[in-house]
C-alpha cells in the first residue's frame, strides 16, 4: 500500500462535506483517524473496504461487536428472514424471549433480563436497579473504566482523574461516584467500608484502558468485600459478555456478580443492551409486583426488543454455542499476544502486551500495566507511529493512542501472520 493520503482522495472528498453536517466530520470521535478518516463503502469477514477500493484486515470489528466478522451468513440469512414480518414491533414478541432465553442459559449471574438500544443505557437503567435494590446512593467504579456516556459513570475514565470528563457534565450527579485503581483490593474495601455503596461496577477485564486483565484473587476479592458490606457486585460484560466464551468473564474467571450488564456480541450486529440478574433484584422492574412507582425501578425504550437485534443476536449465540468458534479466536488470541512479546524483546523494545482470549492491547512500555494509571507510562509517539505504519500496512484497529484490538471467527492464522511481520516491519523502519 502508498501513503494514505495518496490513495484516500474520495475519503477526504466525503471527510470536508462530512464536516459540514457533523461534526469532525464523524458519529464518534474516537472515529476520527489521523489524518482523516476514511469511509467505508463495505465490510465482509475482517474485510473492510473504503469509497477508495483500499481494503483493510479490521481487528476493531464493529467497537468489538462482530465477534462473526462483518455481515456474517447466519446472521444476514436470520434478519432477511425476519424483515419482511417487520423491522420495530413496539410489541412483545417471541424472538426477545428467545434471545433472553439463551443469555439465561449461558450467563452464570442471568435469571431475568432487560433490554436497552446500548451498553450505555444498560449500565444506566443497570445501576437505577442496584441503587433501588439496596435503597443506596454512592457507587464504586474503577479508575479508567468505560461505562458508556451515562453522567454518574462518566467519571474517573481519563487520565487525571477527578478531572470534569466532558463540559455540560451534571458535577452534583457525579459527587455520588468514588474510584479506585483497578487491581487494588485494598482501595477497593476502604471505600466500601467508609461508604455505604450501592455497588461496585467494572469491566472484568477492562476494555478502553488497552485490555488489562485481573490479577490472581482480584475477582474473588471484590465478590468477598461486596458480600461483607451488602454491596451489589455488577460486571459491565459489554466486551467481555459471549466474548470470553459464552459464560462472559464470569464463567471464565468463575465469579459470579450480582447483576451484568451487555451489549455488543448480543447484538449480533445491531444495537442492543442489556442488564440481567437474580429474579430478586430484577423483579424490582416488574409493575405488577412493584405498583407503586416510588419502590418501583423503572426501564423502558423505544427500541428495546428490536425484533431485528434479537434474531441477530440469538443467531450469533447459535454459532459460538459449540464452542468451536471460542477456541479459533481464543487461539489466535494467544498467538498474536506471544507473537507480539516475542518480537518486541527480540528487538529489545519496551513493550507490554496484554488481553485475554481474543482480545489484545499494546503497551509501549515495560513494565505490564496492572490499572489504567499505569498506562500513563505508554510511549505516545510510538504507539501513533504504529498505528499509522500498521494503518499503511493495509490493518486497521483504534485506536493510535490506545492499541487494542479483537479478534473474530473470519480471522486466520494467516492474518495473524501478517500482522506480526507488518509489526517486524515498523520496527525496522522507526527502530533500525
Ligand atoms: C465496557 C463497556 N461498557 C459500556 C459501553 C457503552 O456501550 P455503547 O457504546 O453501546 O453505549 C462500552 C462501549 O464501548 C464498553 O466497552
């Protein structure tokens, strides 16, 4: 491939006229690639096609939905068959049971569940439905957790923390939200035993932050803390839900939260959230047990049930239910994280390369972050240069400042391959 600029003249044709109608040009800023971004025509498998003809290997996958790819043929052949019974029933019909049915089935905390249009309402209706739970206001997250744009969870994300995370942020909600380092049992139990919490929210495995994982016991901790205090212990399973195997981090980890929130994977494709949990709590949303409004959670949403996320969803389950799926990416998931730690210390380059099952993130940096304050330390310069030698290399993930990455059932071992020499190959150019 030429440099970017060269061969992208219709992506920045479209990028100018974009700009006019929205703003940085983009429906996400963390859309917004360096120079500019380019516009997709299609996407197929992990093949993404711009207005230009470029094609790219795609390890973003739809913010880590498309855990079958792009477009994948169950999941087409399951919504060509719903769409001509209707595309928004603003009714109840069978297929939300069908999907709620197998996250039952599959997530260990899951007895009842709600939908939402997002992982941002889910965490959102999620947290009202802990706090009604336990008639407590205060909640615990983790310092650079992403929860979703919700205000009392739109706290602590960047770095430094405590700072305002956007203008127009609501500073009376937020005084109700407390941080503490990921992987810090100790922080974690001062607060819940100086505050009366609510809950104590996080990604299992934290996704923004570059894919950190939990330390030995960590889990655990935070399940013992919780149950000594009377707090919730929720898991926002938005990336890790039927990412880390069907059973999410849950199963995998084997701790099992109070209540969990998804999206993405569920989705099959489509927008969707959802909060699940023990029919205790969740019955908390049910009119006819709760009449009155005061005691009552209250949940709704247009498109909740979207007939058409709930058959691509269920028809996504399907797929990875015999697991064969989970150990094609787990396995790639393992080779590239190997791949990239060897090659970096084979040039005696200080990187740290972390993740779980299919997911990786790359740190340029030594030491292994174990929170997010630790990737303070990652090389910004040549985390971007990388971004943009990988991006010429005909490979696209997000973000150039955070490299972290998914891996999905189109992937192969040659893809793999490819990118471990695309990788061999920035270190000779920016690292001779
Ligand atoms: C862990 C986690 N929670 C919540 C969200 C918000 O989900 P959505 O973007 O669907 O609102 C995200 C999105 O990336 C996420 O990674």
């Amino acid at each position: 491939m030429t440099g970017y600029e060269e061969r992208t003249s219709n992506s920045r044709r479209l990028y100018k006229r974009a700009n006019r109608v929205l703003p940085a040009g983009v429906s996400y800023g963390i859309r917004a690639l360096p120079p500019y971004p380019f516009y997709l025509k299609k996407a197929k498998g992990v093949t993404v096609t711009d207005v230009d003809g470029n094609e790219y290997t795609d390890y973003w996958v739809g913010h880590g939905a498309l855990i079958l790819g792009h477009a994948p043929d169950v999941v087409i052949d399951a919504v060509m068959k719903q769409l001509p019974y209707g595309t928004h029933y603003g009714f109840s019909h069978e297929h939300e049971i069908e999907l709620a049915e197998r996250i039952v089935k599959h997530v260990p905390s899951a007895d009842m569940v709600r939908y939402t249009s997002s992982g941002t309402e889910a965490n959102m209706y999620g947290t009202r439905l802990a706090r009604a739970y336990t008639g407590r206001d205060k909640m615990l997250k983790i310092e650079g957790g992403w929860h979703g744009g919700y205000d009392s969870l739109h706290a602590y994300v960047g770095q430094p923390y405590g700072r305002s995370e956007s203008a127009g942020l609501n500073s009376k909600v937020i005084e109700d939200t407390y941080a503490v380092p990921y992987n810090d049992l100790e922080a974690a139990e001062k607060m819940a035993k100086d505050h009366e919490l609510a809950c104590i929210v996080l990604e299992p495995v934290m996704g923004a932050a570059g894919f950190l994982t939990p330390e030995p016991g960590y889990l655990e901790g935070l399940r013992e803390i919780c149950d000594d205090t009377d707090t919730l212990l929720i898991f926002d399973e938005v990336i890790t839900g039927f990412r880390l195997g069907t059973g999410g981090a849950q199963g995998y980890y084997g701790v099992k939260p109070d209540l969990t929130f998804m999206g993405k994977v569920i989705g099959g494709g489509f927008p969707v959230g959802a909060f699940c949990g023990p029919v205790e709590i969740m019955e908390m949303i049910d009119h006819n047990k709760y009449p009155d409004p005061e005691k009552r959670s209250a949940h709704g949403g247009t498109f909740t049930g979207n007939p058409i996320s709930m058959v691509a969803g269920s028809a996504t389950i399907d797929a990875l239910e015999t697991g064969r799926i989970h150990r094609h990416i787990d396995s790639l998931g393992e080779k590239m994280r190997e791949g990239l730690q060897e090659i970096f210390e084979r040039h005696d380059i200080p990187v740290s390369v972390t993740g779980v099952g299919s997911t990786f993130g790359i740190h340029f940096q030594k030491d292994k972050p174990l929170n997010a304050g630790d990737t303070a330390r990652n090389d910004i310069p040549a985390t971007r240069a990388y971004f943009r030698h990988m991006l010429e290399s005909g490979i696209i993930y997000l973000s150039p400042t955070v490299s972290h990455s998914w891996i999905s059932s189109p992937h192969t071992e040659k893809d793999i391959e490819d990118y471990l020499a695309a990788t061999e190959d920035y270190i000779r150019a920016y690292n001779p």
